[in-house]
C-alpha cells in the first residue's frame, strides 16, 4: 500500500512538473506584443527563454548601425539573445525642405519615409535581425523639440507635443517586446550629450522606458548610450555642424575630440569599449545598407553635405557608451 501510494504521488509530482513546463516554455514562444499602438506593424516579445534580452531604441534609421552595429550583430548570433530594434522618427527630414520635383512636400516625405525603412530592413539582415522585430513609431523628424538652452554643463529641452508623445509611446512599447523570462535587459540608445534634439528626445525615452521595465519586471536593466552628433559652441538652430569634428578620423574614437566650451563642457569618458575589429567589414556592409544618407537619393531632393561623417565612422574598431545600471 505504502509503495502504491509513493508510486501515485510520484506520477502526480511528475505531471505537476510537466505541466509547469509547458506553462513556460508557452509564456517564451507565445507573442506577447501589444498592437494597440497602431504605430509598430510587429509585435516583438518573441526572444529565447530564459536568455538575454537586448533592445535598441534608435532616432532615425542609420542611427542603429552608427552606434551598435558590431554590438547588435554579436548579441544576434550568440544563439541567447532576443532583439528588436525601435526607430522612433521617420527620417522624413533628411531631404531638402518643401516640394521635390513632381512631388509635393507631403509626397516627398513619405517617399523618404518608405526608403529609409527600406535601408532599414537591410542594414539590419546584414546585421542578422529579421524585420519582424523591427519597430517604426514614425514621428516627425526635427520635431520633438520646441526650444532648447544650456544649463548645468548639458541641454534642456522643452518637447512638442510630438515629442511628449513619443516618450510616451516608447514607455508604453518597450516593455511589452521583452520576453517573459528575460534573464536581463539591456537597452542601447543615444545620449542625451548629443547635439541632435530628436537623440536627446530618444534618451528620455528609452530611460523612461528602461525604468519601467525595471521596476515591473524586477531583472537587471542596463542603459547604454552614446554620442552620435556633437555640439558646437554656436546656437544655431539646425543639426548637424559637430559633424565636422566628431567623429575623428582613425579607428578609435579620441574623446579629446568632443568639442569643449562653457556652455558644455566636454562630457566624461566613456564607461564602456567594445573592441569590433573583427566586425568592421559587417559594419560597413549594414551602413552601406543606407544609400540615401551615405550617398544622397536625389529623386527625393536628398544630398549629403558632409560624406566624411559616414566613412569616419566606418573606419572604428570600437563601440563606446556611458552606462546606467538602473
């Protein structure tokens, strides 16, 4: 009798388990994405059980490679990793302002939104990212900053109402694309020492975004984040003259490059090097990826004004960010 009932309460043990099992493995593969938003066509929450989670929040479509490319590249063949990959802006502002040709300005900037997406999709197959986890919130280029000024050493900024919505939006998006059982998250974006509104903008977001993720899920969040277009001691009121200084030419990024004045002192270095020489040539195919900021698209009245910007940054063997363990 004794061993009938150890053999019964085995059997139920053993189904328990099993049945917890398929709770989890269920909670890993079922999507978990939320399309309420009506801005990101993909859901995401679809990474390996258990595993890492990594998320890069980029301002426009380039910004991903620019930043992270060997990085995002690593983490998408480690075989433990879940990605995806949000472009918050549309890029529509990388042409010359008004009418193009036939094309009205409104026709004009939904064409360079369709490229820029296109290049997207491309730059981030080479980086090993299939398009399902990419996400295009598509909020108006150069237009999430009302007004901006310096104060304590670094710019505050005044947001539109886009761009209120947009840190919004982000908060709300991002948690939802981490899998269940995320081990950690890691959110890569760019950083609020950038000379660009919509990456100062993008900082708030993907840190906002971060915390929340945070405080409801309890694992470890990291935010890196790093400086794609400098500041310049004059106010002027476009992006991106810091081009012509930042980045350096050469392989490794000299941080005595970054531009130093009162307003602004020169940011501290970096917390953190990832050596990408062996992923320079991935880096380059995946930027190559984006004709129309590397070489201009002039159908759509888009011209680059500074191509040594690109190459420079074709030329690093290194990532660097400041980090934020939250």
């Amino acid at each position: 009798m004794n061993r009938s009932n150890s053999y019964w309460r085995g059997v139920v043990q053993l189904t328990l388990s099993l049945a917890v099992m398929v709770v989890l493995i269920w909670g890993c593969v079922e999507n978990t994405g939320d399309k309420t938003w009506g801005r990101s066509e993909n859901t995401g929450g679809e990474g390996v059980c258990g595993g890492p989670s990594l998320v890069v929040v980029a301002p426009h479509q380039d910004d991903e490679t620019i930043l992270a490319g060997g990085t995002i590249y690593r983490a998408a063949h480690d075989g433990r990793t879940g990605i995806e990959i949000i472009y918050v802006t549309a890029g529509d502002a990388a042409g010359l302002p008004g009418p193009c040709w036939e094309k009205s300005k409104e026709q004009k900037k939904r064409k360079i939104m369709e490229l820029r997406e296109e290049e997207a999709r491309a730059a981030c197959g080479v980086l090993g990212i299939d398009a399902s986890h990419l996400h295009f919130l598509r909020y108006p280029d150069l237009k999430l900053v009302a007004k901006s000024s310096f104060s304590e050493g670094r710019r505050k900024d005044v947001l539109t109402d886009a761009g209120e919505h947009a840190v919004a939006n982000v908060s709300d998006l991002l948690p939802t694309l981490i899998p269940p059982n995320a081990e950690n998250l890691t959110v890569i974006t760019t950083s609020f020492w950038d000379n660009h509104p919509d990456h100062r903008v993008v900082y708030q977001a993907a840190r906002a975004a971060a915390e929340i993720v945070r405080t409801q899920r309890g694992i470890p969040v990291t935010l890196m984040h790093a400086i794609v277009h400098d500041e310049i001691p004059i106010n002027i009121p476009f992006c991106c003259v810091g081009d012509r200084h930042w980045p350096n030419p050469g392989p490794h990024l000299d941080h005595s490059a970054l531009a130093d004045f009162p307003k602004r002192p020169r940011p501290p270095f970096w917390d953190v090097v990832y050596d990408v020489t062996d992923l320079v040539s991935v880096r380059n195919e995946a930027l190559n990826q984006h004709v129309s900021q590397i070489k201009g698209w002039p159908e759509l009245c888009m011209f680059v004004y500074y191509k040594q910007y690109y190459y420079n940054w074709m030329e690093k063997t290194e990532e660097v960010f400041y980090k934020e363990i939250l």
